[in-house]
C-alpha cells in the first residue's frame, strides 16, 4: 500500500548556526551545517567534507546515517502511534511517517514529545483520504502519552465536593489534573483507537458516530474514557477556568439531555481533576 | 585507575551499592516483571537519560524502584558535546535534575553531536578530530560537569567515514580531552571492533593508544554488517544481536590491561527476552571474574 506519489513536503534544509561568542566560535565549525544538509534529503549526494578512508567511497558510509536517522525517527512515531500505525498498516505508516519526519523533524531531543503535528499531517495526507477518522485515532494517541509523562499530581479528593457549602457551588473553580485532556471526533475515535491497542482483531465499528474523549492518569495508568452527551463542553469550560455554573449552563446548552450529576461524578472518578477553589470564597474564612 | 572521582559521593537517599567488578545491562521496560520476578541479581542497569526527562509517570516509578534495588548507570544520549554549537541549556537542566534525583553510580555521555540548528537528528554524528574541534569538545565537556558537579565519562563512538580534515587520531584526541577535562572514559569495545573493521585500523592498536588508565566503564554490545561501496565489511553498531566472539576476545584482553570497571551489555533493538540478555551480561562476569583470578594468582606467585 506504498505511495506511488510523492506530496510535496520536501523540508528547507537550510540552517542557521545560533550566534556564539566562546573563544572557540568560528573555528572549524561548518562540519555538522555540511554534514547535516544532505541527512534527510536522499537526492542530495554526501557533504564534501567527508570521505572513506584510503580514497574509498563514502556514498554507503554516509548512508548509513542517512538511514540511521530516518529509520529511528520513524520507529519513534511508531512508538507514538501504534494504533495509528495497526489500522494503516506497516508500510503504509512508515511512508507515511517518513514524509513527515522530512517536513516535520524533531526541535527537541525528547523523542516522547516527538509528533504533535502528526494528526494534522495525516489530516492532509493525501492517501490517507480514505480514513478520515485516523487522524483524531492519533490525536487520542499523542494525548495518551502526554498524560502517560505528565507530572505526579494526587487526583482530587472525591469527597471534597461535598464539604463546598450548597450556595457556593456554582461558583466553585475545578483545577484539572495535568494529565487531563477532551479530544472531540465526529467520528467513533475512541472505539477504533480502543480496538487497536492490542493485537486482537478489532471488531466491527460504526466510524460515523461521533465520540467525544477524556484522557486522564488518576495515579500511573492512562485511561481513556468516552464522555457522555455536552461532557465534553462541560470539562471544556472547567479547564478554562469557568465556574461550575457557568460551565454547566454551557454544557446545557450544547446538549439539552446533559446531566450535570453524573457528568461530575464520572470526571471526578476518573480523575479529571487536581484541586477545588471557591475563588473569592475561598479565603479560608 | 586514575584519582578522577567518576562515582556519586557523599550523603544519599539511596542504599550504597557497590560497583566493583559488576556486569549490567540496559533496563528494558519489556524485561521489568522478569527482572521484578528474579532473585536479586548482582549486576547494575544503565538507562538512556532522555527516557527519564518527562515530568512524572510510569518512567519515574520505574527508575525509583530500580535505583532502590541496583547501582544505576545514566547514559545520556544526546548531549551533542561534539557538536560546533553551544549545549543546550534546557536540556543540561533537565539532565542535572536527573542526576540529582537518582544519584547514579555512573554519568556518560558520547563523543559525537546529534543536534544541529534546531534539529534534532536522533543519531551519533561523527566530528573532524582537530585543535579547534579538540578545544570546543573540552569546553562541552567542562560545561557539562560544572553543571552536574562531577566528571563524566565520554564514550568512543562506532565511526563509518572520516574527515579529510582531522590532524589526530581518535585515541589522540580523546586522551587529551580526558586530559583537558579531567573526565573519565565509557570503553565501548563494540564501537572499537565496529570502526576498525570499518576504518582498517587494527582494534588492538587502538587500544594500545586508548587511555585505559582513566577507562571508568566498559560497554559491549551486537554489531551487523553490511558492504562498504567497494564490496567490503562495513559494520553497523546495531545493538540488536548478542555481542561477537571477536568483541568478546578484545573485551577479555582489555580486561587484563584495565582491570575490571563495570560493564555493560546493552541491547536496544530486537530486544530478546530477559534470560538471554541476562545470559550475555552473566558471560561478561564470567570472563571478569576468570581474568581477575588468574590476575590475583600470577600476583602471588610473582610474589
């Protein structure tokens, strides 16, 4: 299922050397801007400025970088995304990873925080038309490693809701969890994610029916959890600081059959949140 | 072994663990349930730093519980000491952090560059060994110990071309960074094997040029193979196969010059299962404690 075409996503190359002023800059410093140049572009022949040794040739020595390079950085977005990466296939994912390492490389030498512009490129990846769900499947997956690594913070108390006086609960402030995300599809996201995740043969999914995502870590396991009608909207407005109230007015609103006891109670379980304010009522008074 | 303080000291959170003579490996997450399941076992694990710099989770629970158990060793992977560039300031904290938390038995690095510009190539990039490039790689390596407030050790890379423009060898520029630095050395007798099949230099000439006297840990590692463009060998440091009898031959005659510093089996790539992993570090120790012995008795009867 390889791409016969290539989309155009050939990335410039060229770079900029940051300014320095140790007593050394400017000294023999071009090897890594030549040797670099040609690392993730294969049509470009081996920098000047290496050789084999006794007059050999450097084209497969080079090559092997070049190879190195592509090869690890594509197996980094397959530990990413390996649902992704079991519903395209193996060939299709790694051409697919391959043009975008290309256009995309990494800026950080974490390679778990490698691909965070991978959904959208597969939003526009040309071959990829024909599932249109896959790129909000790699969104779900790029979520569950960001909480998989985020900080280790106690889930709120589920008892602490309860000891907020009755009059003051609309305008109670919920803290999320750092682990926390909403991811919405139109499509069925989380099922075909959730079948993926293993090797079992996944099961016959509905693709249209839209699914909305919560992503949290309450202690060291990732869960993901389908939020049920004007959740997402609800938890939305929660972690951009709205008020209870308020955000449940919207949530309301977005959903008529919203059901703000339940929807509370099922994020505060999972984990949805780290702490509870009460704002100007919260002075400890 | 030279007066180069390549160990944690002082008060620790952590019980002490002794390094002596010990056989590790790399810590896979695929092996932990066995590794839990064993009895304990007498060796140490080394972890890739960058694995262990997300904020919290599954890694850090992890490495807390190892570091509990072993002598752990932290081997940072992209630095880009090597590099013509300054270090990357986030990254030295994100690795002072570490060393903090854990108070590893063992801080490496590589002689190579894997960032340029902003882009991170995620590969062990060889450099032009010159007096600029000599000069720039102790600056590095200063920086990096200053931030860390103790020596590292710098590991020999597997190389696959050369640069025209090098005026030293690899072991002549390395001994004088050590040298210059003040830090220890990381022996990977693979790389040695690797780039001197790939160079045709003779391996035991290279290590009769290498500074073992300041050689803090010994690395051993699977190669594969593939042809240079003439047709010829050209060996690719793979980490994906059980360690070669010629590596193992060499490893045994650096162990008679160096004496025993830790050593590493590591294996990042096609990961077997725990007990044949487990099995190359244990014939490590074997050639360890064979070499030591014989050591101890030509002592004694010198004596």
């Amino acid at each position: 299922m390889r791409p016969e075409m290539q989309p155009d996503v050939r990335l410039d190359m060229r770079h900029e050397v940051p300014p320095d002023r140790s007593p050394t800059a400017g000294v023999a410093v071009s090897y890594a801007a030549h040797f670099a140049g040609a690392l993730l572009d294969p049509g470009l022949p081996p920098p000047a400025c290496v050789g084999g040794p006794r007059r050999k040739g450097v084209t497969n020595r080079y090559n092997v970088y070049r190879n190195n390079v592509t090869v690890s950085l594509i197996n980094a977005l397959a530990a990413v995304f390996p649902a992704t990466q079991r519903i395209t296939g193996d060939d299709f994912f790694r051409a697919m990873a391959r043009f975008y390492l290309r256009a995309r490389p990494p800026v950080s030498p974490l390679l778990f925080e490698y691909g965070h512009a991978f959904p959208a490129f597969i939003e526009q990846y040309e071959y990829a038309r024909p599932l249109p769900w896959l790129a909000d499947v790699a969104r779900i997956e790029r979520a569950w490693l960001d909480a998989y690594h985020a900080p280790d913070v106690e889930p709120l108390d589920p008892q602490a809701l309860g000891r907020i006086p009755a009059e003051h609960l609309a305008d109670a402030v919920l803290i999320p969890h750092p682990a926390t995300q909403v991811l919405r599809s139109r499509f069925a996201a989380l099922s075909i994610f959730s079948a993926h995740k293993g090797d079992n043969p996944p099961p016959q999914i509905d693709s249209g029916e839209s699914e909305d995502t919560l992503v949290t870590r309450p202690n060291l396991e990732v869960v993901a959890t389908r939020l049920p009608p004007g959740g997402a909207t609800f938890l939305a407005r929660l972690i951009a600081g709205d008020p209870l109230g308020a955000a449940a007015a919207q949530a309301l609103a977005a959903s008529p059959s919203f059901d703000l006891t339940a929807n509370i109670a099922g994020l505060i379980e999972a984990g949805a949140f780290a702490a509870i304010s009460l704002g100007e009522h919260d002075d400890g008074s | 072994m030279s007066d180069v303080a390549f160990g944690h000291r002082g008060s620790s959170r952590f019980p002490a663990h002794s390094l002596d003579r010990l056989a590790g490996t790399s810590l896979k997450h695929e092996h932990l349930s066995a590794i839990r399941d064993e009895a304990r076992c007498q060796g140490f694990f080394e972890v890739h730093a960058e694995n262990y710099m997300g904020s919290g989770g599954p890694p850090h629970a992890v490495l807390t519980q190892i570091r509990q158990d072993y002598p752990v060793s932290l081997h940072g992977v992209c630095m880009s000491i090597g590099g013509p560039q300054p270090l990357d300031k986030t990254h030295l904290g994100r690795f002072k952090a570490l060393v903090d938390r854990y108070e590893p038995a063992l801080v490496s690095e590589h002689l190579a560059w894997s960032t340029h510009a902003t882009t991170y190539f995620n590969d062990l990039l060889p450099l032009p060994y010159t007096d600029a490039t000599l000069a720039r790689v102790a600056d590095h390596i200063d920086e990096v110990q200053t931030a860390i407030g103790r020596a590292i050790l710098l590991e020999n890379p597997s190389t696959y071309l050369v640069f025209p423009e090098s005026t030293m060898s690899e072991t002549q520029f390395i001994r004088e960074l050590a040298r210059r630095s003040g830090c220890g050395l990381l022996l990977d007798v693979n790389n040695v094997f690797v780039s001197a099949t790939n160079q045709g230099f003779a391996a035991l000439d290279y290590l009769a040029d290498f500074p073992l006297d300041r050689v803090g840990e010994i690395h051993l590692a699977g190669h594969s193979a593939q042809a240079d463009d003439e047709g010829e060998p050209l060996l690719i440091d793979s980490h994906d196969r059980p360690v070669a009898d010629a590596v193992w031959e060499l490893f045994e005659i650096v162990i008679g010059r160096a004496g025993a510093p830790p050593t590493l089996v590591e294996w990042d790539s096609d990961i077997p299962p725990w007990p044949r992993l487990a099995a190359e570090a244990a014939a490590a120790r074997a050639i360890i404690d064979r070499v030591c012995r014989s050591l101890t008795e030509g002592a004694a009867h010198a004596a």
